[in-house]
C-alpha cells in the first residue's frame, strides 16, 4: 500500500520521520515546506503533545512520536497483507513476516527456523534484517519488524516480551585446545588466551567486560568484529578462545568444529534470549504463528 492511502498528516508526519527534515520531506512530497509545518503542528494539537524534537540539524522524534510512527507504519504493513490475501496472488493468501535478529541468531538458529516455517507455510515470505541488539529493538518501535530475537539482560521498553529463557555465555575453542576437556572454565582460565570477540555494542563483549572490571583482570583482544561466523572460525583454528550462547554456535558444535564449555561466572549466566513484539498479533495471523514457531525451536535448542 502506498502512503497515499493515509491521510495528509499522517503522510507528512511519517515522510518528516523518515527524512528527520521538514525541507526534504516537502521536496518529497512536492508540496510547500509551509504545508508540512503546517500538517505536523495541526497533529500535535490535536493529539495534545510534541512528535519531535526541533533540533539544528533537523527533526527527531520524540517518545510519543516513535510510537505514533510505529503504529502507522504498522497499520500500511498490515493493510499491505490484507491487500495481498485479497488480491489472491495465484489463489494462495500469500502473508509476510519481517523479522529482525542480532548476528549470532542469523548463523544457524535464524535459517533452520525460517526453513522448517516456510515448508509448513509455503505461501508466507518472510524477510530477515541482522543487525546490533539496538537496531532490533529499534526497528520494532519504528513499525520495520513484527518480530526480534536478540540477547539482553534487562526487559524492553515499550515493546511486549513473547518470549524469554536463559542463554548462559559458552566459552568456544578447537577440540585440541587445551581448555576443550574442562567441565567448566573461570575468568582466571579465559584470559590467559587471546580472543575473538564481537564489538563493544555486543551483550557478551558487555557481560566479559563486567566480569574483569569486578575481578580487576584483563584480556588480549587477538580479534574483533561484527561478523559472528568469522570470529568462530577463528576460534575452530586454535589460535584464540570465543564466547557465545549455545543457540548461537549448535551448528557448529554438531559439526565438530568447536568445543563449549560452561563460563562458572555469575555475570556470565545474566543473559537472556528474548522473542519481542511491538503488540500482541491475533492468534490466528501470520506472525504470532511464527513468533510460536520461534519459541518452539529456541526451546528445543535450550
């Protein structure tokens, strides 16, 4: 559905959000900058608060304009798969999914689901954006994903928590190494080698990070990166030590490339795997069947 099927201030309010100017947004909509100006202050009259932050550089949105956002950019995407079913699309009730994930689910856990999904709902496309914890969260509040998985250790503002259960931080390394036959490892034992580890942005680097701040250690950073196969292929080499939940590296587990060994730190087994939503989808529709066959696999994997 195109933003014609709104009405003007909507139109405009979203485009200013999209663009953060109300000059781009008029250039984009071929109209009056006056006219924009106009159609979002008539809007925050009418609605009894301020939708942006007036700012040198441009517009942002405030809390109540992120959530406004997200609700209108929800409603064209639900009126987009309405407009699909009726449309018939080869007489099948085509539906879409759009998913948003952090880069450790998008390895293994993310494919094997969206496959076993599609072969019982082979008519519904679903669309996957791999991002940092943040970008899924803020990609749900915007109204670009129905549904995010990320790690977190604290619960998420303004979204609904479908789904949570422990993901205890692993230690990853080749079979050979020498820490691969523990039962467990400590901090003491983890930063006697280098690493692999993930940006600063990510829950483990935070989770490693607080650990040695309490226990006044430090750690050799051999690599680091924001791409989760390639920090665990090094790992598979030998040369350094990763960490990871284990929904993240099964795959790699079963294969025998690496070995994980429970991390017997407490700031280690502070994480959670989450399954979030902007708002409760009704039973029957596309997403919740999806967000059910989410936590169906992700416990199966626990």
């Amino acid at each position: 559905m195109t933003l014609s099927m709104l009405g003007i201030a909507p139109r405009y309010f979203l485009e200013v959000a999209r663009t953060g100017s109300v000059s781009l947004a008029a250039e984009q909509l071929h109209v009056a900058t006056s006219a924009v100006s106009r159609q979002i202050s008539k809007l925050e009259d009418s609605l009894g608060c301020l939708l942006f932050e007036r700012k040198a550089r441009g517009m942002n949105l405030s809390e109540a304009g992120e959530r406004l956002a997200a609700y209108l950019r929800h409603a064209l995407h639900d009126t987009d798969r309405v407009l699909e079913e009726v449309k018939g699309l080869g007489g099948q009730r085509a539906s879409r999914v759009r998913v948003a994930c952090t880069e450790g689910l998008a390895i293994g856990f993310m494919p094997q689901a969206m496959h076993s999904f599609r072969q019982a709902n082979p008519q519904c496309t679903v669309h996957l954006h791999v991002g940092t914890p943040a970008e899924v969260s803020h990609r749900l509040l915007r109204g670009e994903a129905d549904i995010g998985l990320k790690f977190s250790v604290t619960p998420e503002k303004n979204l609904t928590l479908a789904h949570q259960q422990p993901a205890p931080i692993h230690l990853l390394m080749a079979p050979f190494h020498p820490l691969a036959e523990r039962k467990s490892v400590t901090l003491a034992d983890i930063v006697r080698y280098p690493l692999a580890l993930p940006e600063p942005g990510a829950t483990v680097r935070q989770m490693l990070d607080l650990c040695c701040s309490l226990q006044g250690r430090h750690y050799d950073t051999a690599y680091t990166g924001n791409n989760y196969a390639t920090l665990l292929s090094l790992a598979a080499q030998g040369e350094v030590l990763t960490l990871s939940a284990m929904v993240s590296a099964a795959y790699a587990i079963s294969a025998g490339t690496v070995v994980a060994v429970p991390v017997n730190e407490a700031q280690f087994k502070q994480r959670s795997l989450q399954v979030l939503t902007l708002a409760s989808s009704p039973a029957e529709s596309q997403n919740s069947q999806f967000v059910a066959h989410l936590i169906d696999a992700a416990l199966a994997m626990a």
